[in-house]
C-alpha cells in the first residue's frame, strides 16, 4: 500500500504544557487508520496541526509527497474533516448547509446540485433535504456534519469522534458509509474512544498518551501483546493449604472474593489453555472448592488501551 500520508516529527506546546511531541506516523491510500489515546494525550491537537488549523512548533506533514502549507488553503482541498463539535449551521436547510460548503470548497456550480443530492442520499437524509437542521435528531446532525465533509471527494478523511451521542441505528448507518469510502480509496484517520468502533473499521492504530507515540502496528500484531485470560470467581471461601493452582494460575483475593486468574503467554497454545483450564476445574471440584463464575477475557484494543495508558481516571 502506497503512503498518501506523512507525519514527521510533530510536536506542539502551549505554555509549558507539551501537547505533542516528536510524533510520526503514515497513512496509506485507502487505508483506515485508528488514533487512540485517554483524554488530553493530544489526538485533536495532532489533527489539528494535520488539517492546518493548529501551526506545528517542529515537524511537517505532506499529502501525496508534498509538504501541506497552512499559507496555501487550498492545499488541503484534498481532505475532508468530521469535527467532534457539530460544524453545521441550524437556521439553514440540509440542501442550503451542503451546497454553503461546496463554494467552500470550489466545486462546480453545475455539478453541485447533485453532489449534494448524492451525499444526501448516502447519509439517509434526501427526505429531510429542505428542512432545517435545527430541526434534526441528534443522530441526523451527526449524518448532515458527516456530509458536509465528504461532499468534495476528499482524498483523506480525518474524523474526531463522529458517532458520539448517536444513536445505535445513525452510528451503524456513519460506519456503513465510513466503509463504503474507504472502498472507493479514501484514506481514514478514525479518532474514537468507542474501541469496538475502531477494531471494526481500522487495520492498524496508533495509540497515544501525554503527545507521545506508544505502539502503532496492525491490530492483530498489537493484540499478540495481550494474554487470552480465564476468570474464575470462587467466592469468598477459605482454600485448604494442599491446594495448588500451579505455576500458570495466580490467585489473588479481589473484596470478598477469591478470583483465579489463568493466563496464556506465547508458548501456551490454545489446546494448552483448554487443557489446563479442565485441570483446574477438575482440581476445584476435587476440593469441593465452588465456581461463582468463570469468564474469559479475549485480547481486544480495550485492554491493550489500559495497559498502555494505565488504569487511572484523568479529567
């Protein structure tokens, strides 16, 4: 996959606070690309500096090989933005917010009118075009800002958040057209922290925090780093001294419970998992020892997100 892409060596402070640092990436044509981080790691400050609102302290950013000037607009025509903000105006109709853009962007006056009744249409608000969008649902503003970023045929479409506060129908609808662009060769940069969101659309993810680069591979790479895992709840009884988990299990008291936790590493296959996971059921009922419950944890973005970024609330 050829790289439409380049991030090289951004970094931005304000004050003393380091926003970003020294971040580098690349994105390939028609590639879906996921950025991830906690609150405040500087995703929106990289997309930002990427779709030229923001200066970079150090680094640039090319498209297609050329270096994108923030003194030449018209140099990211090629790209399309989904703010998280809602960027489209109430007092004026889906038709009259969609064809506002268009002169934004200097699509042909005869070729205007049906962009706009095409990407209304992919958005599933044709019906509703000549009404106000103060009017709308949540979930069709959602729709009708997707489209005023697509409505040029960007090359590159950068979305911050696009399904938040959406209901399930709009956000599945927004992930079918996400798709569907990227099928026809729009690259995607895919900012969530709606996880499943992005290990359903996006092959490879960068993840974040504090303006630094922690990983950034294809999934299934990253996800080889997180163990498959077996819970077993076991209440909270007392075990007798001869039990013996073995070296793969770790048990560890959690409030009132003993939990029972079993991990596979690289070199315990999955018949190995199943196996010991009979040995240690077996070992339980040969002490009498109840199962409250037993849940597996597979490897998802979710727990490698934690592991990376820690557990700890931040505002």
């Amino acid at each position: 996959m050829s790289v439409l892409l380049e991030v090289n060596g951004l970094s931005k402070s304000f004050g003393a606070l380091k926003a970003v640092s020294d971040l580098s990436f690349q994105v390939g044509h028609g590639e879906a690309f996921g950025l991830l981080g906690p609150n405040g790691a500087g995703k929106s400050t990289t997309m930002m500096m990427i779709c030229g609102l923001l200066q970079p302290d150090a680094g640039d950013v090319l498209l297609d090989g050329v270096r994108l000037d923030r003194q030449r607009p018209q140099s990211r025509e090629r790209m399309g933005v989904v703010p998280q903000d809602l960027a489209i105006y109430p007092d004026l109709t889906a038709r009259e917010n969609l064809r506002f853009f268009g002169r934004l962007y200097h699509l042909d006056q005869a070729d205007l009118n049906t962009r706009v009744d095409e990407t209304l249409d992919q958005v599933g608000l044709l019906g509703r075009a000549d009404d106000l969008a103060g009017t709308f649902s949540g979930g069709m503003k959602r729709r009708l800002n997707f489209a005023a970023s697509v409505l040029h045929r960007p090359v590159l479409l950068i979305l911050d958040e696009p399904t938040v506060g959406v209901d399930p129908q709009s956000r599945a609808h927004l992930i079918d057209c996400i798709r569907q662009l990227q099928g026809t060769g729009t690259a995607i940069i895919y900012a969530s922290h709606y996880m499943e969101e992005v290990q359903t659309i996006c092959s490879r993810v960068a993840i974040v925090d504090h303006g630094r680069l922690l990983a950034c591979d294809q999934i299934p790479v990253l996800l080889n780093q997180i163990p498959l895992e077996v819970e077993f709840r076991l209440g909270g009884v007392s075990l007798p001294m001869s039990f013996d988990p073995g070296p793969a299990a770790l048990l560890e008291r959690n409030g009132d419970e003993l939990v029972l936790r079993l991990s596979s590493t690289e070199s315990f296959s999955e018949s190995a998992m199943s196996r010991e996971v009979t040995r240690l059921l077996n070992l339980l009922a040969e002490h009498q020892v109840p199962v409250r419950s037993i849940r597996t944890h597979e490897p998802s973005l979710e727990r490698l997100f934690l592991k990376l970024t820690g557990h700890t609330l931040r505002d």
